[in-house]
C-alpha cells in the first residue's frame, strides 16, 4: 500500500488482517530517511500490528553514491538495534520479528532472501 501519509489513513481500517509488514526504504532519497526512520520505529510499536513480522527493505543499493551505506547506517542506528536476526526463525522469540535486508530491485538482487524470512514468520 502507499506510504505517504494519505495512504496510511487506509491502513487503519486493514490492521486485523494483517500477517506481515512490508516497508520499502528508498535509499537514493536521503531526504526522506528521518521519516522513513521515524515511521519504522513506529510500526515497531504498534500495538495493532501485534505478532506481525516487520520487513524493511533498502532499496536502490546498487546507486554507486559515495558513502551511501555508512550514511544509511548512521541514520538507521536505533532501527538496527532492533532487528531479531536473518537465521533461523526462533521459537522463543520474546519481541516482534523484525529484519533489514538490502536490496537492489533493478538487479533483482536482495529482496527474495527479505521475503523468505518474513515468510518464514507466517502461519
């Protein structure tokens, strides 16, 4: 679903059924990263996403920007902490899955691994 705040309205209403999250960072749009960050650590609370697996995935990584993971990486710290691992899923998981992979969708490299982890989270 869309992302921008308008699109989020109609989220409300789709909570229940939710079984995972899907959220796409867009890293050639550092402009955009602070509120990309702010609205994962958001979801990551989210008390209506209860269980649900959260995937965020960092795209656009194959931009030959210089510096462009080490500034990611800068901005996304306290999301990082976060994550529960890319192994194998654990059963004594005590918080909400969550897992970054990176990506390069016009390579169709990255994202695949991304989906069979949150796959491996839904019943």
């Amino acid at each position: 679903m869309k992302g921008d705040s308008k699109g989020r309205c109609a989220w409300q209403k789709l909570f229940k059924a939710v079984h995972g999250v899907i959220y796409v960072v867009d890293c050639t749009r550092d402009d955009q990263w602070a509120q990309d960050k702010d609205f994962l650590e958001s979801l990551l609370i989210n008390p209506a996403f209860k269980g649900a697996p959260i995937l965020a995935i960092l795209n656009k990584l194959d931009n030959p920007t210089q510096g462009l993971v080490n500034r990611l990486n800068l901005q996304f710290t306290d999301v990082l902490g976060k994550t529960t691992g890319k192994g194998t899923r654990s059963q004594a998981l005590q918080k909400r899955p969550f897992e970054v992979f990176q990506c390069s969708a016009h390579r169709r490299s990255g994202y695949q691994n991304g989906f069979e982890w949150l796959a491996s989270y839904i019943d």
